[in-house]
C-alpha cells in the first residue's frame, strides 16, 4: 500500500485527539501519514508545567507534537507557524493557498480535517475547515480523491449512514500515550479522556468518526466505507 493520508489540523494535538487511532492503523498498512499544523499552539495553557512564555510553549509544543507522531506514526509533520487563536482573522484564500501548496510536495489521496463546527466549536479550527475545503474543491489539488471530516463520534454520513468508524479500544494504549505526550495539554485532555489509564466511558472512548465529504469531485457520495481507502486509486 504506497497511498497517502494528508492530515490539516489547527494546533498540536488536534491529530492526536480526533485520529490518532486512524493515523496508526494507516502507517501499520504502510500508508505514509503527512500533518500539516497551522499553529505552533502558542496560545495555549501550559497544564502542570508551569508558567511559560508563548516562545517557550509553542517550542515545548513542537516537540510534544514530535513525541506524539513518532507514537502514531506520523510520516511527515509540517508546521505553518501561523498565530495561534487567529486564523480566522487571516484571509481564507491565503490559508487554502498554504494548504495547497502542503498537498501538492506530498500529494496525499486522501485528506481528513475538521467538521463543519470544527469539533469544538474554535474558530480556528472552523477556519481550518473552510481553508481545507476551498482548497480541495477548487481542483488545485489533483492527488485527492476523498475527503472526509473527522467527525463527532455521534456524527451521521448525509446518507443518514453511520460514519466509517475505528473502534478506539483497539488502540487505546497507544492513543493514552500519544496523548500523554502532550503534556503541557494535559489538563484539557483529561476533562475529555478521563485519567487515561482506562478506556473514557464516553463517546471519546468508543469510535474515531470519519464522514466521507467529498469524492472525486462529487459532493456527499453516496457510499459506504470500510476504509478510507476504499476505492482510492
Ligand atoms: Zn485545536
């Protein structure tokens, strides 16, 4: 299997807390996994280490983000360095341009991104959303033949099908450590994954969710996946 996942996120563990599962069991077929991080995370809390400046986190961030890929295997991580908490302040035609630029030096089949409330509502992850889409659907981008949102364990396909779901439990251990190595988020990780010394008794616990958005130019196709490789060629 030689295919490509490319992953456009905001911060630094947005990957490891919606896919990281995903990104795993793509590197254990062979598949090359690529990461492109808008930010370095610089305006985020720094949990039980500390006070720091935004300089000195979004360094400690970088590496934390390295510690959590090499768990996952992460082929590729690219950062934009863009400010943390203002993407949605930037032009999306500026954003979509450096996220084509991204797909086409690693030309990726498949792309996986924010939904459409990016997850948690941040605005920056909703710019991401927008830029990622805008990028792929302007046809600048002719490696991708699926996009899918990384959706909402509870998340319905416009089909009304479920999802294309990884059971998380399968790779709990792994997810627990890729998560840990996010130490300055420790605080917010735990107030969605619990202690993580045992599978979370929510939905985060269950399912990473995937909702094929867009295949081949066709909007919302109807189909149903078992992989997210499922008839890329
Ligand atoms: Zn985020």
């Amino acid at each position: 299997m030689n295919h490509t996942v490319g992953f456009i996120y905001a911060h630094p563990d947005d990957e490891t807390f919606g896919c990281a599962c995903l990104i795993r069991e793509v590197a254990d077929q062979g598949g090359k996994t690529v990461l492109l991080c808008a930010t370095r995370g610089d305006a985020g809390k720094t949990g039980r280490l500390g006070p720091m400046s935004k300089s000195e986190l979004a360094a400690r961030r970088e590496v934390e983000l390295q510690k959590a890929g090499d768990i996952m295997g992460l082929s590729v991580i690219e950062h934009l360095g863009l400010p943390d908490g203002q993407l949605a302040s930037y032009d999306r035609a500026f954003l979509a341009d450096q996220i084509v630029s991204f797909i086409n030096k690693h030309n990726p089949s498949v792309i996986v991104t924010f939904p459409e409330d990016g997850m948690s509502g941040h605005k920056d992850h909703i710019a991401i959303h927008h830029a990622t889409n805008e990028a792929v659907f302007s046809g600048r981008c002719p490696s991708v033949q699926k996009l899918y949102y990384n959706a909402p364990f509870s998340a319905r396909a416009s089909n009304g099908k479920p999802p294309l779901q990884i059971e998380v439990s399968k790779h709990w251990p792994m997810k627990a450590k890729a998560l840990l190595a996010h130490e300055s988020q420790i605080l917010s990780i735990e107030r969605v994954f619990g202690d993580l010394k045992t599978i979370p008794n929510n939905g985060f616990g269950q399912y990473e969710s995937f909702v094929l958005v867009w295949e081949k130019g066709v909007h919302h196709p109807e189909r149903e996946d078992r992989s997210i490789f499922d008839r890329v060629e």
